[in-house]
C-alpha cells in the first residue's frame, strides 16, 4: 500500500491530536480494523473511516483513495473516542 498526505495538514493534525500520518498508517496494518464508508463528507471525493489499533493506541483514520485505490490519501488521523472504540471491539 501506498500513502500521502499534505505534509502542512499532517504538521497540524500532529499537533493538534498528538497522532502523525505515520503512524496513522500503520492502523491499515490491523488485519481487525473497521472501514466505514464516511458518506457524510464524501462530497467531492469519497472519504472512508478506519478504525485501527497501533500498538495500544487505538486510532480513527480519515483517508480517502487516489488512482485506482493504489494510493491512501491521509486526510486525518486522532484517538478512537469511546462510541468508535464500541464499533471496533463489536466488530
């Protein structure tokens, strides 16, 4: 799998949630994580939610796919809060 990410939007985000996309990547690793279509903000492309675990920190990922679904775009990447955290231990 490939990855890229706006890399001034990736500063932000690591500052702002305490997460880097690479690590973000690292949750498409989770042979159990949850992908949920985010039709909510699929407005000009669409947007996916992962829900992955990194070690033992449990990550909501925002990305979406680039040419052909050859390439993951990471958009955002933060902590699961605890409604994300129930849809990934039920799944």
């Amino acid at each position: 799998m490939q990855f890229d990410w706006d890399e001034e939007k990736a500063a932000r985000n690591e500052q702002y949630h305490d997460v880097s996309f690479e690590e973000a990547c690292e949750a498409f690793d989770d042979d159990v994580a949850v992908v949920l279509v985010d039709a909510a903000h699929s407005w000009n492309e669409q947007r996916f939610n992962l829900i992955g675990m990194v070690g033992e920190r449990l990550l909501f990922v925002v990305y979406t796919e680039r040419k052909n679904a050859t390439i993951i775009r990471i958009i955002s990447a933060r902590e699961a809060e605890p409604e994300e955290e129930e849809i990934y231990y039920a799944s």
